[in-house]
C-alpha cells in the first residue's frame, strides 16, 4: 500500500504539468489577450507604462508591438515561453499580475485564507450534520421525520447555491438589514477587540455558509442514506439481527462501514471547496476568495493570476484524490493497493 501511495504522489508532477501545459498553450491562442487589450486601449487614447501611441493614426508601430509582446511575455514560442514560466515556478515565483500589478504569490496568499475560511468551516458542516442525519434518516424510514427532513432536503437539492444567495441578500440583507450586504468583515473591523472581531466575522460569513452548504448538504444526506439502506436490506445484516444483534448495534457496527464508503469517495472532491469554492457566491457576496479571484482573471486575461490558481486548485484536487484513496483503504478492509 504504500508504494501505491508513493506512485500516485509521483503522478502529481506528470498530470500538473500536462494541465498547466494546456491551459498555458490556450492562454496563447485565445482572441482578447493583453496585447490585444493595450493596443485597443491604446487606439482610444489611453497610454500605458510601456509604450504610447499616436492617436491620431489610430494604430502602433511595429517596434511598440514588439515591446508590448515582450512586456507580457508573448514574444517567445510557447514550448520556450511555458519552459520559462515553469522554472519560475520551480523557484516560488508565480509572476506579476496584469491587472494589480503585484506578485502572483502575494495576491493568492491574501485571498487563500478566506478561501479555506469558508471551505474549511463549509467540509465540517457538510460531513459533520450529513452523516449524522443520513443515519437518522434511514433508522427511521418512512417515519414523520423521515419525510419531514426529506422535503428540507430536496428543496435545498434543488435551489442553487447562487440563486439562494440573492434572495438572502434582497430580503435579509437589503430589506430587513439583518446581515450585511457583503464582504468578510466591516469597516471598523480593525478597531474592534478579539471577541467582536470574531462575531464581525460570523455575521458576516452567516449567508455565504448557507448557500456553500445547501447543494453538498442535501447530496451528501441522500448518499448517506441511500447507501445505508442497501446495507440494511443485505444478506448480512439479517443475519446479524438473526442472530439477536438489535438493530442499532447491526446499524453502526455492521452496515455502516460499508456505507461510509461512497462518501470517502466523495470526500477528495469536496476538498477542492478549501481552495476554489464558488466564484459566484463569492460574486453575490463580494467576498475575496479564490473563487472569485480566478473568475475575474479570465475576465480580464491576467493569464499570470490565471495559471497561479489553477496550480493552487489543481495540486489540491490531486491531493483529495489520494486522500479520498486512503479513507476507502482504512474503511474497507477488502481493498489492498498493490
């Protein structure tokens, strides 16, 4: 088992280099890069820190091109331009951002803790109420609470994270002013002592939690539940209960273990909510997070900032992987990885 673990850590480098190489190349041959942008930005009036333009001929000479090219990086083929990107990777550095004009690294790493703020917070909610009721749920199928937490359940399967989070900020933001409108913290965030900065923090993060919760929550449940039951209907667990094992012992010694093993599956792309989670609930709540950090990059074709949380995002999803890898290990004892 371990050398299979040592093998799928090895795959990491592989599989990152052949996304970024993809992802690299497209950022080459995409219409609208910022060259595009400079030169048309250029044409009406505006000049840059590079190179200026006539105005009045509408267009750039031949030299200001080539500077422009050279200011972001298009003047080299791409196998060259993507073999210099990579060992400035290698070396920690990410580039500068076309449109902050800062480090790459710096700007991720002021937006990657509210990213796993929200992420980390999102995971425990998610498997820590999921499992718990999903158990409940198939103990008392077909009860009152059964089909009362199945409606709640399906009504947040079927509402988007994102339309949800309009309506809370219309009616209990905007309206009723319960929460605030967006953000992560107030203005006077800095003013505040340790505990009010802490509750600043927990009125602000109320709305966004909902609406990260709201699909996973319900997904998870049904996969807990769903799965649960087809153990409880195997041959094994009648036995067990033949035997004079009650039903709760058969439950959570017998048929669980085997229904946790879906959700261990699961669990490695969930992982990637730590990092990326959603650009557009981070959009509706104005929240600086990674999510929305990548969304507006490929909006304004900051291709540094672009491929910097795509190696974030991309690492962490491979990193689930292997751990979704070795929970089903540690859970089913019928898997052996050779």
């Amino acid at each position: 088992m371990r050398d299979y673990f040592l093998r799928r850590l090895l795959l990491i480098i592989p599989t990152l280099l052949g996304v970024t190489m993809l992802v690299f190349a497209i950022t080459r041959v995409v219409p609208g890069g910022p060259v595009e942008r400079a030169i048309m930005e250029a044409q009406m009036g505006a000049s840059g820190d590079v190179a200026r333009t006539d105005v009045s001929r509408g267009a750039i000479s031949e030299e200001q091109l080539q500077a422009l090219k050279a200011y972001y990086g298009f003047d080299k083929p791409v196998g060259q331009a993507y073999v210099a990107w990579l060992g400035k990777l290698l070396r920690g550095d990410l580039g500068m951002s076309y449109r902050f004009n800062e480090p790459v690294l710096d700007i991720i790493r002021d937006r990657l803790p509210v990213s796993l703020f929200y992420g980390g917070i999102t995971l425990v909610l998610i498997y820590g109420v999921c499992i718990p009721l999903g158990i409940a749920k198939a103990m008392k199928h077909r009860t009152f609470f059964d089909h009362t937490t199945s409606i709640l359940v399906f009504i947040g399967y079927a509402v988007p994270g994102y339309a949800l989070g309009a309506i809370l900020v219309v009616f209990l933001a905007a309206r009723l002013e319960w929460f605030p409108m967006g953000g992560f913290v107030s203005e006077n965030y800095r003013d505040l002592g340790p505990g009010g900065r802490m509750l600043d923090i927990a009125h602000h993060a109320v709305l966004p939690l909902l609406c990260y919760v709201i699909g996973s929550f319900a997904f998870v449940t049904l996969l807990m539940k769903n799965h649960l039951m087809d153990n409880l209907a195997a041959d094994f667990v009648r036995t067990a209960v033949a035997k004079g094992v009650s039903f709760r012992a058969a439950v959570l010694k017998h048929a669980l273990r085997n229904s946790l093993i879906p959700i261990a599956t699961h669990f490695g792309q969930n992982l990637s909510l730590l990092v990326t989670g959603s650009f557009l609930i981070e959009f509706i709540f104005d929240i600086n997070g990674m999510g929305l950090l990548g969304l507006s990059s490929i909006f304004d074709r900051d291709y540094p900032t672009v491929m910097g949380v795509l190696v974030v995002s991309s690492f962490m999803l491979l990193i689930g992987n292997i751990i979704s890898d070795i929970l089903v290990a540690l859970i089913d004892p019928r898997v052996r990885f050779k």
